[in-house]
C-alpha cells in the first residue's frame, strides 16, 4: 500500500519540471509578444508625430507665403502708372512657385479633392500675380476674395493636420 502513494508523487514530480519550464517559456513569450507590440506602437506614435510636425511647419510656411503675398500684390495693385511692373510681377511670381511648392507637398498628405483645391489655388493666385498691376481695385478685390475662400478652406486643412491622431 505505501507503495502507490509513491509512484504517484514520482510521476507528479517528474512532470513539474517539464510543465514549469514550458510555463516559464509560455510567460516569456508572451512577454515577448506584449514588448513587440508596445515597441511598434510607440515606433508608429513618433513617426505620426514627426510627420504631423513636419505638416506644420509647412503649414506655417504656406500660411506665410500666402500673406507676403497678399501684401505683395496690393502693392503692385496700388502702383502708380510710372512704376515698371515687371519686378514686382516677378517677385508676385517667386511667391507663387513657392506656395505651389508648399502646396504641392502638403496635398500629398491629403484626399484628391484637397489636392485639386490646393492646384486651383495655385492658379489663381498665378492669375493674379500677373494681372495685379493693370487690374482696378475693385476686380482685385473680387480676385481675391475668391483666394481668400480658397486660403480659408487650406487653413482649415493644416488646423485637422495639426489635431492628434489616436493610435
């Protein structure tokens, strides 16, 4: 009779040891599972963050671009006769290359119909560069006006960019 009890604990003893060690492998591969999985969120989390910093500052460019501009074009708008316009319709130019620039970068972040408002923007502040000069102020104004609609809806754009995204 004594002898049962025995082989039952030598057989019990014999198998802790195998099922401690794959209960002990069993925890450190889930451990391992769970530090992969955190390590790729943060991977992901700081490579979102610096692609939503780098919209910014493009978006603070752009935001710049358009109001020196702005600025620009009223001044070419509000010449006299005896200026020459062809520096400043340069300079207008410059300033549109560079938003369109800016533009072209910041849309490939975006849907194709952002896309398009961004190139139509871009058209239009062209259009007016070249006619700020010669035109009255009042189909300035109307000119810009249309910009400026335009602007406000690229603004509201870079203000989406620049909420968190929750992962």
């Amino acid at each position: 009779m004594d002898e049962e009890p025995k082989r039952r604990r030598h057989f019990l003893s014999s198998l802790s040891l195998p099922l401690i060690s794959l209960l002990i492998a069993s925890l450190s591969m889930a451990s391992s599972i769970s530090q992969s999985y955190n390590c790729h969120r943060n991977i992901v989390s700081v490579q979102q963050n610096v692609l939503r910093a780098e919209n910014l500052c493009s978006c603070r460019e752009i935001i710049e671009v358009f109001f020196d501009f702005r600025l620009k074009a009223e001044e070419a708008n509000g010449m006299t006769d005896g200026a020459d316009p062809t520096a400043m319709r340069r300079e207008l130019k410059s300033l549109v290359y560079r938003f369109g620039a800016l533009g072209t970068f910041l849309a490939n972040f975006t849907p194709q119909e952002s896309r398009e408002r961004y190139a139509r923007l871009s058209w239009l502040l062209n259009d007016i560069a070249s006619k700020a000069a010669d035109q009255s102020n009042a189909e300035f104004d109307a000119k810009f006006a249309e910009a400026d609609q335009a602007f406000a809806t690229l603004n509201e754009d870079c203000a989406k960019c620049a909420q968190l995204v929750k992962i």
